[in-house]
C-alpha cells in the first residue's frame, strides 16, 4: 500500500534541486496607465526543501497575490518563477495543470471542496486527474484520509462535516498526489480555537515529516508555528526571520 | 483522465440537478418525438393510400372515351367492341391479360317493396379480377351467360341493403331494373368506396349483352378496362393499349386522343409525390422544435458553467487540464441530448400506436437512425460553446468567484 509520506522528504521527488522556490524579481500589476496597481513589487524569495515559510501581511499588502503566483494559478507581470527548477512561464495551459497536479496542494481558507460530493471522492479527485488506477487511486486516498484522521468520515459529504473536519478532508486532498509543494491560504482562518489547534498540529506532522509548507496568514500565532516568516507590505517582501 | 471517468463526472453532475435535467432534455424528447410521429404519420397515409389503391385493381388500366380537342379538328371515335377485340390480341398486345368492354348506366332498381338509384355495369366475366371485384354470395355470371344475353345480376351492398335490408341475401329473388326483370344471382363485397371514380357498393354487374338488350342498345362503350398480366408489366400494357388506339383511332399526336388512360400506378406515383411533399413539411416543422431544444441546451449548460464557477476553478487548482473541463461539460450535454433523444423515441414510437381513423402511423426505421445522430450532434454543437467557456476560465477568476 501506498501512504502519501511513505517516501519521505520531499515525497515523490528525484530532481535534486535545493531550492523547491525559487522566485526572482516577481512584479505583479493590474490595469494599466493611472489606475494601475502595483500589488507585489520585485519580490525575491527562495524555499528549500522540507522549509515550514509563513507569510503574513495585513489583508491587501500582496500575500494572496503571492500565493496565486506560487501555485501557477496567475500570473506574474515580470520576474522569473523557477518551481522545482522548472520556469513556469514557459508552461501552456495544460502543462501548468499537469503542474499544479503534481507539484502543489492547495489548502483554501474556504476549504474549497466539490459540493455534494463524499470525504473519499473528494480526496481521490487530484488523482482522477492523474490518471491513477481505480483501485490504487482508492487506496492512497483512504492512506491520505488515514493520515488527517478522518478514515472513518469517508462516506460523508461537506455538508455533514464540521468546518475543521473539512479543512482536513481538504489537507488529505491536498497530499494525496505527495506534491513537492503544499500551500495554505488563510487554513485556519474560517476555523474555532479547537479545529484550528487540530489542523496546525497536522501541519506540524507533516513538516516534521519533510513537507515543504508555505502558509498565509494574518494571525501571528499561526505565524509562530512555522520555522520561518516572512512579511508582506504594500507589494514588498521583507524577511523577518526565526520567530519568538 | 480516461473517458469512463468524464462520463461518471458528467452523470454525477446531471443528477445533481435532476429536475433541470429532465426539464432541458424535454425540449429534445418533444422534438424528436414530433419528428418520429410526424414522419410515420406521412408513411403511414402514405401506405394506406398504397392499400386503397391496390384495392382498385393494382394491374387494372381503365380506357375511357374523351371529347378531344378543337385543335384535333374532329369530334373522335367512340369505345367499341371492336377496339377490345383488337387490344385482346396477344400478338399485338403481349403484356395484357384480359380485356373487358364495358357499358354503365343510371337506373331505378325496383324490389317490390323498395327502390334504389344504382348503375348498371353490364361486361363480360374478366371485368371482376379486372376491377378488384370480390364475390361475397352466389356467383359471378359467365361466358354462357354473355352469349346468351341473361339477364342475371349481382348486387353491390349499397343497392342490397337499400332493397332488401341490412344483411339479407336476395340471391334467387328477382328485380326490376329501370322496368326490366333480372334474376339475382349474387352480391358483391363491400369495398368501403375504395377511393375511386364510382362508388362500387352501388354497382349492379349484368352481361354486357344484358344490358346492351334491353336498356342501352348495342352501341358505343363507357369504358374498357384493361388487365395486365403482372404488376411490372403496367407501364409495357399502358404503351400498347395507347399504340393500338391510336392506330385504330387515326391519332398521330397523343394531345388529340379521343380516350383517355387512367391506371393506379398514375395515381399511386402522384398521390406519392403529393404526400411525400407533406411529410417532408411536417418534418421540417419537427426539426424546428429540435433546433429550439438545443437552444434549450445551450442555456442550462451555459447556466450551469456560472453556476459551477467556483467548483470548476477548484477542479483547476486542483489540476484538471482544460480538456478535462470542456470534457466533462460537453459529454453533460451530449447525454442530455441522447438520453432526450431515446426517450423521444420511445414517446414518438408509442404516439404511433395509436390508430388514427382508418390508418396506423408506420415508424421509419431512417427517421429513428436520423433522429438520434441528429440529437448526438445538437449536444456536440450546443454543448460546445458552453463547454469551451467553462475549459478556458482562468483559474485565479473562477476561485474568486462566490
């Protein structure tokens, strides 16, 4: 059987690149002309492998922007985006997909699961879109679900699951595939003080574990959990450090 | 992704939706229904008509006299017996079965008790299989009986059940025709008017020597009626009996005849060409209603790309290439349409049981072929813009949305 962190550091990956981000002079600007917005200006960052990063910034200070850049879902207006030392730029449509399969897992403040559609199913989607087998697709979401602790949550639907239930559905979705990359926006942001607690400790266990981790956040004690923040202002980046 | 698990995404989003499924797909059940119905109502008066004319005597040809035209420069000539005489000739006419001259006339016929307006037929036996006609009691009148001038007599049904009652069988009694004693010797079946010149129920058949006797005189016939030997040979007898006449009749130009030709083969192929235009119509006032339910289409998968926004913009986060999406939506919309389509079908099929005064409606096995390649391609060509929409949201926009 197949687990999704059966493999170790940096699951599922043989390219020997150190650096999972690499990210040089990113500019993102919408409109044009007078009513332009500069949302990120020049921003370099770099993330090894097995790094926990937060970024945190007050709401409109370019960290969403950020995110978006990272998990090829936008893109910048100038700079360059090495992920796994592949330049995104240089990626149509479909390769970016193919990317986002298997190199990122997203986590969304808003969980962001399929309505209608049971713990199980849900987890097993970024593997439908893989192309995995029937039954190997099963089993490594059930490993996937095992691993958040929700095995025997399966069968139910968003609705039937609390909100901290369904950002864990969400985390296992997001591991399923063993990306080289998991990004979370905001994970914590629409959960109470328990599930919160229960989610940032599975953070914990997966970083412990080797996983490359870039968290957004607005709240500092979230913030403290990673191993490195950075912070956003007004489009720029400024390294903050080891925390406490 | 393989195409098992576009159709399982499809379906699952289908019966998500269940009632604007069934509502959108109404649209192509009603419009190949309309489609299937329409078509096997034009076949099936088509065939009814093909029924009736059979009935007619499928390999008679009926010559009557004509006046013809001023330009022809001469009143013509009238039927004769002379004219049969020549047409029975097998050398000159090798396609002909049987020729029979034939004489008509309006009459009273008298039962004693009743009376009824009919016309005589006076001929010679091969005028029955020539005009279609069934025996229903008794029997026919032969050649012994022509020779002789008996003045025997069958009865359509019309005449029977005005003189003598609704089945009563007056065979052995005797009538008076226009004044004239004839012995009944039959009655004829009733042919429901079979759509021809004359109603036949109201028919008295008599030797044509009979007639000739004692009512119209041994001059000109009414008509001759011609049987040709196979149903194929038609258009071969039609020729010869025109080639004859026209030699014996002194005709050079087939606009000045002085007779007329009229077979059912004439008939069938212009009331053939006439319905044919008429189907073709209520087809094609069928595969508007098709056009307006893939338009229908169009405008609940377009509703349903805004609607699935936000989930199409996680299936992307979640790497679902392009053609995953325009996959999913437009295989949504090709079985909406083909599931429409089949249950068209099927509701169009039972509509055609329903008999219809005297003719069924005939399915058309190419209209049902037609009618669902037809609904394949309304979910391709309808599905497709939606689903090209839906595969080229950006994923950034289709998360923001709420």
């Amino acid at each position: 059987m197949t687990s999704p962190d059966e493999s170790g550091p940096g699951a599922g990956q043989t390219l020997a690149v150190e650096h999972v981000i690499d990210v040089r002079g990113l500019s993102k600007v919408y409109g044009e002309g007078d009513t332009a917005v500069h949302a990120l200006r020049d921003v370099d960052l770099t993330v090894r492998r097995g790094e926990y990063v937060a970024v945190i910034g007050q709401s409109g200070s370019g960290k969403s922007t950020l995110l978006n850049m990272l998990g090829c879902l936008d893109a910048p207006s100038s700079g360059r985006y090495l992920l796994e030392g592949l330049d995104v730029a240089y990626l149509d449509e479909r390769q970016q997909a193919v990317l986002r399969n298997r190199q990122i897992g997203f986590i969304f403040q808003a969980f962001n699961l399929i309505p209608r559609t049971n713990a199980l199913a849900q987890v097993e989607l970024p593997l439908v879109y893989a192309g995995v087998g029937r039954r190997v697709r099963r089993e490594r979401a059930e490993a996937a679900l095992a691993l958040v602790g929700l095995s025997e949550r399966a069968d139910h639907r968003p609705n039937q699951l609390s909100g901290g239930q369904q950002q864990r559905v969400a985390v296992a979705r997001a591991l399923v595939t063993g990306p080289a990359l998991l990004l979370a926006d905001e994970p914590t942001g629409n959960l109470d003080s328990t599930s919160t607690g229960d989610v940032l400790a599975l953070f914990d266990r997966l970083h412990a574990a080797g996983r490359t981790i870039v968290l957004i956040t607005h709240d500092d004690e979230v913030a403290a959990r990673a191993e490195r923040v950075v912070v956003v202002t007004d489009g720029r980046l400024h390294e903050v450090g080891v925390p406490g | 992704m393989s195409l098992v698990e576009i159709v399982r995404f499809a379906l699952r989003g289908l019966w998500a939706n269940r009632l604007r499924s069934l509502l959108t797909m109404l649209g192509i059940i009603i419009g190949i229904a309309a489609v299937i119905l329409l078509t096997a109502l034009g076949n099936g008066a088509s065939q009814y008509i093909q029924s009736q004319i059979a009935g007619l005597g499928a390999n008679s040809i009926t010559v009557l006299p004509r006046q013809p035209p001023q330009s022809a420069g001469t009143d013509g000539r009238p039927l004769t017996t002379a004219d049969v005489d020549a047409l029975s000739d097998p050398q000159g006419a090798p396609d002909i079965a049987s020729v029979s001259g034939v004489v008509t006339s309006s009459v009273t016929v008298d039962a004693g008790r009743a009376s009824s307006g009919a016309t005589i037929v006076g001929s010679t036996p091969s005028y029955f299989p020539g005009a279609n006609v069934q025996i229903a009691t008794g029997r026919a009148y032969t050649e012994a009986d022509v020779a002789a001038g008996r003045k025997v007599a069958l009865l359509g049904a019309t005449v029977v059940e005005d003189l003598f009652g609704v089945g009563a069988d007056p065979v052995g009694r005797t009538v008076l025709v226009n004044g004239v004693p004839f012995d009944v010797i039959g009655t004829l079946v009733p042919s429901g008017n079979g759509g021809g010149l004359s109603n036949p129920d109201e028919n008295v058949l008599t030797p044509l020597t009979a007639v000739q006797g004692s009512l119209t005189g041994f001059g000109d016939l009414s008509q001759i009626v011609v049987q040709a030997r196979s149903t194929e040979g038609q258009a071969a007898a039609e020729t010869e009996v025109n080639s004859i006449l026209d030699r014996r009749h002194g005709i050079d130009n087939a606009d000045d005849r002085d007779y007329q030709v009229i077979s059912a083969r004439q008939l069938a192929d212009v009331l053939d060409q006439t319905l044919g235009a008429f189907t073709l119509l209520l087809a094609a006032i069928a595969a508007i209603s098709l056009v307006v339910g893939g338009i229908g289409i169009t405008n609940i998968m377009l509703v349903s790309v805004t609607e699935r926004t936000r989930e199409i913009g996680i299936r992307k986060a979640l790497g679902a290439p392009p053609s995953a999406i325009l996959g999913q939506f437009l295989v949504e919309s090709i079985i909406l349409s083909l599931v429409g389509g089949a249950i068209g079908v099927a509701v169009g099929y039972a509509g055609t049981l329903v008999p219809l005064g005297d003719f069924r409606p005939v399915v058309l096995p190419s209209a049902v072929v037609a009618a669902v390649a037809v609904s394949a391609a309304i979910g391709i060509f309808f599905g497709a813009y939606p689903a090209r929409r839906a595969a080229r949201l950006r994923p950034i926009d289709a998360l923001r949305r709420e």
